[in-house]
DNA sequence: TAGCTGACGCAAA
DNA sequence: ATTTGCGCCAGCT
C-alpha cells in the first residue's frame, strides 16, 4: 500500500470508511491516555470489530494517528509495529500513562 | 463476484 | 494463566 508517513491522514482519499473512522478517533486519544481496541471498535459504530481496528492500527503510518495509545482490554499493552511492544509501554509511560507488571493500570 | 487468509483482539471456558 | 472459537476488514486469487 506504501503510505507516505509524513501526511496526515486526514488528506487522504484512498482510505476505507472504516478505516478513517478508526484513525479519526485514535487521533483525538490525549496523551496520558489510552482506549481499548474493543473502545475504539464501539466508536467508530462496529462494536464487534476490535480485531479489525487493530488491523488498521497496524499498517497506520500516520504520525497524527498515535496508535500505541490504543491497548488491549485486559491492560496488556498489544502489538505495535513501530518498534514491539517494549517501545509502545516506554511511549505510554513517558506520557504518563501507568503500568504495572505489563499491564496498563485503567483510571478508575 | 465469491471464497480464502492473515491480522497490533475479545470474552468465555 | 492459557486456550479456544469467534467476528470484522481488506487484500489476494
């Protein structure tokens, strides 16, 4: 697909419905912050298609679309194709978000 | 057009 | 804590 990383995703047309939807939300995810994929799935209208959104996150190369804010429901940090799951946990962190043996610790 | 497969998940068992 | 079946999207044949 060869997307371009420095373009915001906003100024392409060749994306899916879906798939903007989902980028659309992830962008608006502050620092400090996270949603689940099954968050980001019920969002963008399709409460079922968490695998999907991660899918979609996963070949993101947007830089306004912050996707290792998204993690999965359990508080286990999840797949990040820009450098493992290691790197995404360090990225949380440093904004401040706070995890625990692994697992992102959800705000009450 | 229809079918198959992989994919950064989820909830139940 | 691990495993299993499921469900959705998108790319390919």
């Amino acid at each position: 697909m060869r997307i371009p990383e420095e373009t915001s995703y906003t100024r392409v047309t060749n994306l899916s419905v879906f798939r903007r939807a989902v980028y659309r939300i992830v962008a608006r995810i502050r620092p400090g912050s996270v949603l689940t994929y099954g968050q980001v799935a019920v969002k963008v209208g399709a409460p079922r298609a968490s695998r999907a959104v991660g899918t979609a996150l996963a070949e993101n190369r947007y830089r306004d679309v912050p996707c290792h804010r998204v993690v999965r429901s359990d508080g286990a940090i999840g797949e990040y194709a820009f450098g493992g799951t290691n790197a995404k946990a360090a990225r949380l962190r440093r904004e401040g978000v706070r995890i625990w043996n692994g697992r992102v610790i959800f705000p009450k």
